[in-house]
C-alpha cells in the first residue's frame, strides 16, 4: 500500500498537523477543552483524514512515534493557548499505543517537560480497546489515572459493553458515540436512543463519571442531551475542528 510506505517519511517531513474542536460545558456554554485531531497534508493526494492512515500507521506500529508526536504537539499547543491556567487537552490512544511500554514514561515525560499538569491531559481510548482487556493491559492506563491523568471512553455505547466491566476501568469520562446524538434529531426523538442516554448518565453519574457526548449538530440535540445531565458537549453545532489559529480566536482563554 502507498499510503503505508510513506508514512515514515511523512512523519520525518512534518506532513502530520493537528485540528482542534472545542469540548464545551453544557451547564454555562463555556469551553472546557479541545480535543486534538490529526490529519495529513500528503503531497499528492492532499489533506487525508484519520480514517485514511491511522488504521495503516496502526499496523506498521509506525503509531507509536506518531502517537508520540501528536502528544507533544497537543500539550505544546494547551501551553501556548494558556493564561496560567492551561486548557484541557483531549488525545486519542490507539490500541497498539496502550500496549507499548514507553506509554507511561513517555507521558509522564512529555508533561514534565512542558510543565503541564497531568490534569489538563486526558486521553480518549476507545471501549472497543479494553474489551477484554486483562489487568496487566490496564496497569498503564491506571498509572496514567493516578497521577491524575483524565481518561475517556470513546465512541461509548458501539462497542458490546459489559456495562458491569465500567467499575474495573480507570475511565473518569464516558464519550457517548455520536449515534445517539442523532437518535435525538428526529421528531419526536428515538425512544431508544432517550433511554439509553437517560440511563447512561445516571449509570456514569453513579460510577462517578463524567458523560461527554459527540456529534451534537443542532441546538435542539444540545438542549435535550442538557436536559438529560449531560456535562460536555462537542459537535458541528458548537464548532468543527479548526487550526490552532482559529482555535484561539474563537476559544482560547487568552485569544
Ligand atoms: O477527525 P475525524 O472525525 O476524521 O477523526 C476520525 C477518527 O480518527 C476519530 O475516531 C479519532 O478518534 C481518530 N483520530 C483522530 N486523531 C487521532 C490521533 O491522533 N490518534 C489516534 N489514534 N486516532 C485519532
Ligand atoms: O472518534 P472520535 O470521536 O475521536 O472522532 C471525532 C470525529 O468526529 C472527528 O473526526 C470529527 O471531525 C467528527 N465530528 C465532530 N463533530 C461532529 C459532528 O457534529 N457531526 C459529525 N457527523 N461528525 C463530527
Ligand atoms: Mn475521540
Ligand atoms: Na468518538
């Protein structure tokens, strides 16, 4: 595959950038973090989304210094963005990441050295990652999660969950998949997808987890994933994915 054979020069080249799309606190509509989203800038096929690559650089193992750099990237750019009080910062963790040993050290290390707080980083892992998971594969992520790393379920509610399994994972933060959200859309809304929200977020709440929920297109989604206890929201309706740039005209606390 051509894409694959060319990913390490493109990591070399600095072919690799990241967007940035706000995550924003449902109880005041104030922006409460951005999560971090890596694209492509090839020289012939021109800018290719993560779904083109990530899978490939998954495969080839060529994840873990990608990985790697989207992390400094990330945590450079809170910085930059910072008035003292830095924003949060949302990275994705592909599989093959959470099992490689330099993960701990590796972020512990990049932290350090900006002088960030492992607060304001959390990494987004998706449920379909730790299904199965056994505790020696969970050792980093509790690591990460007692230093007081943030650590979010992703695209939650696709996977085959055992709902029971939540109380075994260092998760602090639910990301509900956007299949709920658009459940919402319809007049009236899916039934289904309102119970299953309402019931999440009382299941999350219980744990004390935090709900995230992805894909909110319209006010009418926010308002009624507001009203079911959601706490933060991300989607189309607040903000597509931007540069940096434009990030911090519309978001960054210092502008
Ligand atoms: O931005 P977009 O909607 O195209 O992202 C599609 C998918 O790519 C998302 O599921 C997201 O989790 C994943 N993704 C985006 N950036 C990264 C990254 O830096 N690392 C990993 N592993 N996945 C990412
Ligand atoms: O899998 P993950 O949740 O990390 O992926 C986030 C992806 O969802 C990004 O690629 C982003 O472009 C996409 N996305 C963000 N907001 C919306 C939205 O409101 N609607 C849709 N359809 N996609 C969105
Ligand atoms: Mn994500
Ligand atoms: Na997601």
């Amino acid at each position: 595959h051509s894409l694959t054979n060319r990913l390490p020069a493109a990591l070399e080249r600095d072919e690799f950038f990241l967007e940035y799309q706000p995550l924003i606190r449902m109880s005041d509509g104030r922006v409460d973090g951005a999560e971090a989203l890596v694209r492509w800038k090839h020289p012939v096929h021109g800018r290719l989304g993560p779904d083109r690559f990530i899978p490939l650089a998954e495969h080839t193992g060529l994840i873990v210094p990608l990985g790697r750099w989207v992390l400094e990237q990330a945590v450079a750019q809170t910085c930059a963005w910072s008035d003292g009080d830095p924003l949060r910062v949302n990275v994705n963790l592909s599989p093959r990441q959470l099992h490689h040993p330099d993960l701990v050290p590796d972020t512990i290390a990049v932290l350090e050295s900006a002088g960030v707080e492992p607060s304001s980083l959390c990494l987004e892992v998706t449920e379909s990652a730790l299904i199965g998971a056994d505790e020696d594969e969970l050792k980093p992520l509790w690591q990460l999660a007692e230093i007081g790393v943030d650590i979010a379920l992703d695209d939650f509610g696709t996977g085959y969950s055992n709902l029971a399994n939540l109380r075994k994972l260092p998760a602090t933060t639910l990301k509900l998949d956007r299949s709920f959200t658009q459940g919402l859309q319809q007049h009236p809304a899916d039934p289904v997808d309102l119970t299953f929200v309402e019931g999440i977020v009382s299941l999350a709440h219980a744990l004390g987890l935090a709900v995230t929920v992805e894909g909110v297109e319209t006010e009418s989604q926010a308002d009624q994933l507001r009203d079911l206890g959601c706490d933060t929201a991300q989607g189309w309706y607040y903000a597509r994915p931007s540069s940096p740039g434009e990030f911090a005209k519309d978001w960054a606390p210092t502008g």
